[in-house]
C-alpha cells in the first residue's frame, strides 16, 4: 500500500462467518467504492470487509468537500450499499457508515480489537436480520388553498360563456355565490384540519401495531417534501428490524395496515441490511 | 402481496427523478445508521453532522433540476 492510500471499511463480521461448512466465502468478484476489489482485513475473530481508495479523494480534506457533491456522494453511497447489500445475503455482518477511512490495513486491525466486544454484542443483535423501511404520508386530499374551480371566479368565468341565463341570474345570485363560497371555504378548512390529524394519528397507530411485530423499531427524521417527492407532508418515517423469516409476515402487515387506513398513503423499502439498528445512539448497545 | 397493494407516491409531481427518492432512503441509513468504529482519517470529521451535509447537497441540486423550489412554485399556481 502506498503512501497516498486509504482504507475504506464497508462492513464488519465474524471471521469465522467467512469459512462455513461448504468453503470459504468468495469475495473476489465484489468491487465497492470507484471499482476497487473488495478484501478482508481480520484480527481477534472478527472480519472488516475494505477496500484501497485513494487519499486524493478520500482523505480528510477532500471527504469534507466531496460530501457535498451530491454526484460524487450519489455514486459512493451506491458503491457503499452495494458491497454491504451483497455480503449481507452471504453472512451476517455490521454496516459500517458511509466515509470511514483507515490509513492502513493496521489501523482496521487496531479498530477491530479495540471495540471487539462492543462489535460482538451488536453482531450478536442484528447480524442475519433485515431491516424493512415504512414511510407513511397524508392521504391525497382537497386543496387548502382557493384555485380556479372553487372560487369565487367559477361564477365570473360561468357569465362569459355569455349563456343567456346568467346575464339575468347575477343580481340575485351575487350574494348567494359568495355566502356560498366562505361557507364551502370554511368546510374546506375545518375538512383538512380533521383530515390531518386522523392522518396524525394513524401513522401513530401504524408504528404502534408494526413495532408489534418487529425485533426492533427506529425512527427516522420525517423527508421534507423536497426530499421525499411527494407534496403531502410525511408522518412516519420507520425502520423494523426482523429475522430474514419474518419478512413475508411483515410485508403482509405492512400491507393490511395501508388497507386499514385510507388517511395515509404508505410506502415500504426494503429489505435493507440493519443500517439503522447500529450506530448513533445504539453504539456500544 | 405486491408491490400494487400499497399506495404509491405520486413522483411525477416531484419534478425530480424517482431514483433521487430512494437515494435520500439510502442516505438516511448510511449516513445516520451504520456501526461507527472510528477511522483514522474521519475522526476529525466525526463531529461534523454528516446528513446536514449530504441534505444540503440534496437540497441543492433539487433546486438546480426544478429551477425553483416547491413552495415557490406552489404559490405561484395560485
């Protein structure tokens, strides 16, 4: 390894899940971050799954700029989960998170031993589970806002087709359209207001009944509507770690509980390695 | 059960392409989830809140596709 060479760490295991019964495990054919091969660094029982990256664009420096660059941190998240989400269909393994560079092989083999309990007790935690993502936003709904259809304009733009009815018609209608109209408004606000907080609710009761059924429950912070891509606001944004048998069961939950509350409009990803069941305020768990 | 039993987002509306969608699911979990074991080189930049960093990225190149931003947008319609 040369000197302007960094170690990138995708994901941890027991070295021992890396030579079963039939072999050991084949990890030739796996690339990761710009295409490097993907290899093991092992010390004290446990395996960091790694790769070489170049410091001009991985050290510390440059990280910080990269990270900003939504292209380049699009193209290395991909590489990143494509090596855990590989390797986690072979043996059950950690994620590790995005951008954690060594400066060398050594420097793993110091990270692994140093934390090797801590390692162990969260392999023993989720390693062979699957994490299933459940977002939850607010049922499509009327507009909040006055548009072209519902104000008051309908009866203007109803006088310039110049139907002989309408000319005759304004004088008494006039005041009758605009009652019309505040009392429409004011069912229109008071409707969305009620619509809200059902929908509320039920992403509560939808967390609630899927944690149920989970080994374990995360929250993620809600998308804003720039992020997620859809206008309503989003309600739930969870992650439920189950046993890779438990999937289909879950799915099916997931999928009853879309059915039982038409308020919200539910989305599932998955399966995900257990990124959100290591790290953050987990660690050391 | 398929994938047609559990509404959809509605992506068109979006202005941006779908596959920017699942990227922010991938990096609310590589970036906020994952074991952390201190790395030599990101240790200094531990303390730097790493998807504040990635959502501004995000948030950017939103506004870049679509010219402008939703709310923007939204109050223009009206």
């Amino acid at each position: 390894m040369s000197e302007d060479s960094g170690v990138w760490a995708y994901a941890i295991t027991e070295e021992g899940h890396l030579s079963g019964p039939e072999g050991p495990v084949d990890l030739s054919w796996l690339t990761g971050v710009g295409e490097a091969k993907v290899r093991t660094v092992t010390s004290g029982g446990l395996a960091a799954l790694v790769s070489d990256v170049s410091l001009a664009e991985f050290g510390e420096a440059a990280l910080r700029e990269n990270l900003e660059n939504l292209d380049w941190l699009d193209e290395v998240a991909r590489e990143h989960h494509y090596v855990i989400d590989a390797a986690t269909r072979l043996f059950p393994l950690l994620p590790v998170r995005l951008a954690t560079v060594y400066t060398g092989d050594a420097a793993v083999s110091a990270a692994l031993t140093e934390r090797g309990g801590q390692l162990r007790d969260a392999l023993r935690r989720v390693g062979g589970r699957v994490e299933w993502g459940v977002k939850a936003y607010a049922a499509q709904h009327e507009p909040e806002g006055p548009n072209e259809a519902e104000g008051p304009d309908e009866a203007k733009s109803a006088d310039a087709d110049g139907e002989p009815a309408g000319g005759s018609a304004q004088p008494r209608t006039e005041g009758g359209v605009g009652l019309a109209y505040l009392r429409r408004r004011r069912a229109q606000l008071t409707a969305a207001r009620e619509t809200k907080t059902a929908a509320v609710t039920g992403a509560q009761e939808v967390h609630a009944e899927l944690t149920a059924k989970a080994a374990d429950a995360r929250l993620h912070p809600p998308q804003s509507p720039q992020l997620s891509g859809v206008r309503q606001p989003m309600l739930l944004n969870a992650a439920y770690l189950l046993d890779a048998a438990g999937s289909v069961a879950f799915t099916a939950a997931v999928g009853g509980q879309a059915t039982a509350h038409p308020e919200l409009r539910v989305e599932l990803t998955g399966p995900w390695p257990p990124y959100s069941f290591v790290g953050g305020d987990d660690d050391g768990r | 059960m398929t994938d047609a039993d559990l509404a959809r987002p509605d992506l068109t509306s979006a202005g941006y392409p779908a596959e920017r969608v699942s990227l922010v699911d991938l990096l609310d979990r590589v970036l906020a989830g994952g074991v952390v074991v201190t790395g030599e080189i990101t240790l200094s930049i531990a303390d730097v809140d790493l998807v504040v960093i990635s959502l501004r990225a995000l948030l950017t190149s939103v506004s870049a596709l679509t010219g402008q931003d939703p709310e923007a947008e939204r109050a223009d319609r009206r």
